[in-house]
C-alpha cells in the first residue's frame, strides 16, 4: 500500500507539495470531513446496518482519505508505519492493562 500511494503522488508530481505540515493539515482535513457525516445526527450509536448506501460510501471514502494521507506522511518521513503502530500497541498495553482497564471508559485509573 505504501509503494502504491507513493507511485500514485509521484506520477503526478505531487511529492514537491507533500511536506510534513501539508500531510498533517490534510490528515485534520480528511477527518474533519468524517465527522461532518455524523453532524446534527439524533443516535448516538451508529451502525452499518442503518445508514443509507450513500452515507456508508461517504464513510469509507473519508476513511481511506485519512488513511492515504497518513501513509503519504509515514512515507514523507521514511517512517515504518506497521512497526510504529505495533510498538504503541505495546505501549498502550503497559498504560492500560486489562485487570485495570477492562470495561471501563477513560484514562482514570
């Protein structure tokens, strides 16, 4: 996936315009639109099952979106991005271990 979204910015002459700073403003942007699908929504829940063909198409396109502009910015700064999310899970793991964290929302211990 990597190779394949640097060949896409490549080809097109892009890489000269994806800076850190850009990749992050993207990254903010993308998500900002990913939240406005659910804005001014009256269920607090909201599951596959109950959207409509073209909100759950909207979803998916935002999602890849925000997927595609953090790997641009993984490889914009020659990150591993499978090894650096392997090793916060790891992180996340001794911050919130199960026996005190199971079940229960928040950071609070």
């Amino acid at each position: 996936m990597k190779e394949t979204i640097r060949d896409f910015v490549i080809e097109r002459d892009w890489i000269k315009y994806h800076t850190p700073r850009n990749l992050a403003e993207s990254i903010c942007i993308e998500s900002a639109e990913l939240l406005e699908i659910f804005q001014w929504s009256l269920k607090n829940n909201y599951k596959k099952n109950e959207s409509n063909n073209f909100q759950n198409s909207n979803i998916k396109d935002e999602l890849a979106d925000i997927f595609i502009y953090c790997i641009s910015l993984s490889n914009a700064l020659e990150i591993d991005i499978a090894q650096t999310i392997l090793k916060k899970i790891g992180k996340n793991k001794s911050r919130y271990p199960i026996e005190k964290f199971k079940g229960r929302l928040g950071k609070k211990k």
